[in-house]
C-alpha cells in the first residue's frame, strides 16, 4: 500500500451540487455562464424529462445511449454534438450517458479520433464546450472522474480513455432523480459503487487521502443500501447511495478499480450482463480472494457494511455473498446466460486488463480467475 508521504494528484468537478431538488440549479449555472446551445446526451426514459434541468437555450435531446456503449454509439453522440453546435454538452442519466458525453465533450470538433486518445493523457487540447454531468443512478460516480469507457464491437474489449479534459465543470447530484430506479437496478448499481471504494480501499495504490471517501462509502452503502432497494422512495437512503457513488468517483481518479472490475468487464462486453450486475456478482469472490493480502483492510470492510466474518477467506466469501445475495442479485454466471464453454475465453479477456489486475493487492493469475469464474458459474 503507497504511504501517507507518496504523491497524488486529486481532482474534482469545479461545482459539486448535492441535494435532492437541486436538480434545477444546472440551468441557472448555464443561464449564467451563456450557454446558448445545449446537447444533452440520455436514454430514452431520462430523455422525457429533461425538462428538470431547466435549461437555457437551444436545446437537443440525444435518446439514444443504449447499456454499455460501444464505439458505434459514440459515433451517434458525435454526429449530434456536431449538428447542434453545443457549446455545452450534458451528461444525463448512469455511467454510459455520463461517459459519451465526457468523449463528445473533448472529440466533438478535434482533429482526434477515439483510436487518438484511447489510454492516459493523450488528449492534444482543452475541450471547445463546457460540460456538465447529472447522474440518475448511484454506482458509476462517473460525474466525479476523468475516465470514459466505450466497448470496440470487433474486439470485446473496453476502450479506455483518460484525460483531465474530461474533468466536467459542474455535477449535479439530485438524489430525487433516482427514486424512479427498480430495485434490481438499485441493488446492483449499489454494489457498484461499494465495489469502487473497496477496491480502491484494498489496492496497491491505495492512498490515506482517498482511504478516507472509501472506507465511508462502503458505510454508506451497509447503512442505506437493503433501505433504498426495500423503499425506492425513502428519501435518507437514496442520498447515502448517491454520496457513496460521488466518494466511489473520487476513488477512482487517483488510484483506480483492480481485479474485480477486471473480471466483470467481459460479462459486459460479451453477455451484454448490466455493469453494476456484473460487479456484484464478481465482487464476493474477488474479496475473499485478496483476503490473504490485505488481511487488515478487509476486516474493515466487514465491518463497515456491518457484518460478521472472520479473517479467512472463506468466512469473507461467505458473509459478502450474503450480502449480495441478500439484496435480491442473481449470483450465478449460468443464470444470466453465460455459456460454460466461454469461461475460459473470459479469462482470457479479464487477464489482458493489465491497468486493472495490475493494481490487484495480490496477483490474479490467469487460472486464478478462470477458477472464479467456475466457482462462480
């Protein structure tokens, strides 16, 4: 683990809005700063109601972010960026909403490609529109980050791309915008967020400054999330969600995801299973897994989603799968599609996410993760 005297470069969105009904604020820091044509990049159910944002000027909806995009659907977001000559570029709804708009945001007029800027730093210029980020789930914390994930169709694989250029000027977290999300959805965008400040916690770049967000988002999320999946509407609870998600985006700029979001990629990218669903389905494996190494950090993970285990791995397993398991989430790759014959393919994929499994607390080797995968399926 990096020591309390290691550098590290942490950066927020300029304006941080939080509260529920402070959804309408965007237009006013819009209105302000003369913003006079606004793209805004959604799905289908959050583009009806855009209106909540009270936005100035010309404004043009694209509705059509599908659940992990690939690079033909950022060519869309493109194409409309384009045509509406935004000067300000909205990102509405989960993590896939909020990730186009941040690669329209610095693509959108460049002489850059996506294929230019895929991987750290590789954005030539400041971005031509401003930027603004509204999350309507709490998982990704995407409104946080400089990071923008799309999949390459041909390959499978994540694209990966990560710029302080995409760093939005303002994110607006109004926890009302989420009382419409299932339970399901609720359910596993929550492990999500719990999986970001977890795996940022345990990993071998972690960090006192950002141990700080990650450790209380995991509280966040064992005091409040069985309450939002049991009552979307209870009002507490889905503001402890969307602050767990805000910490889990600070976690991620600095120091990263490790192993578990590398083995949950390819049950996206492949199976087209729901990211948040993927992590959680992954991430009780994963821990216990790392247990060994991080014997400590893990105790107190336990006991920040407030439960009982002991420090061995299989005590670990079985607590957080519980947990999971508990919230109502499918935990068996077999029922959600995935071929047993693909394991191994997945494998295959999950170990060349270097950038990830890198930061891993302990090494995951490829028989390591294919015997996740097993136990798992």
């Amino acid at each position: 683990m990096t020591s309390l005297s290691a550098p590290i470069t942490i950066v927020r969105p300029e304006i941080i809005e939080f509260g529920v009904g402070v959804a309408g604020r965007l237009g006013k820091w819009a209105a302000g700063q003369g913003f006079a044509r606004v793209l805004v990049v959604s799905d289908a159910f959050n583009a009806s109601r855009v209106g909540i944002l009270e936005l100035p000027g010309e404004v043009t909806v694209f509705s059509q972010v599908k659940p992990e995009p690939d690079t033909d659907n950022l060519d869309l977001v493109l194409e409309a960026a384009d045509a509406a000559q935004a000067d300000l570029i909205v990102g509405f709804g989960g993590g896939s909403a909020m990730d186009l708009a941040k690669l329209a945001s610095v693509l959108s007029g460049s002489a850059q490609t996506l294929r230019d800027v895929v991987g750290a730093g590789k954005v030539a210029h400041r971005r031509r529109a401003g930027l603004a980020q509204v999350p309507t789930t709490s998982g990704t914390g995407s409104e946080a980050g400089i990071r923008a994930l799309v999949t390459d169709p041909l390959t499978q694989a994540k694209l990966a791309v990560e710029s302080i250029h995409m760093l939005a000027d303002i994110a607006v977290i109004d926890p009302g915008l989420t009382f419409t999300v299932p339970a399901a959805t609720t359910a596993a965008t929550g492990v999500d967020a719990m999986a970001h400040c977890v795996e940022a916690f345990t990993n071998r770049k972690a960090h006192p400054m950002i141990d700080l967000y990650a450790i209380e988002g995991v509280r966040l999320v064992g005091r409040y999330l069985a309450r939002a999946v049991a009552d979307g509407a209870d009002a507490e609870a889905r503001a402890g969600l969307s602050l767990a998600s805000l910490y889990g985006g600070f976690c991620l700029g600095p120091v990263n995801t490790a192993g578990g979001h590398a083995l949950a990629y390819p049950l996206g990218t492949r199976w087209h299973v729901a990211h948040g669903a993927a992590n959680a389905l992954i991430f009780p494996h994963v821990l216990a897994f790392n247990t060994p190494a991080v014997t400590q950090k893990t105790t107190q993970v336990i006991e920040a989603l407030n439960l009982k285990a002991g420090a061995d791995q299989a005590s670990v397993f079985d607590a957080t799968f519980g947990f999971c398991a508990g919230l109502g989430i499918e935990m068996r790759l077999s029922a959600l599609g995935v071929p047993e014959t693909d394991l191994g393919v997945m494998a295959d994929d999950a170990f060349a996410i270097r950038r990830l499994l890198d930061n891993n607390p302990r090494d995951l080797g490829r028989g390591d993760i294919l015997s996740i995968y097993q136990a798992a399926y």
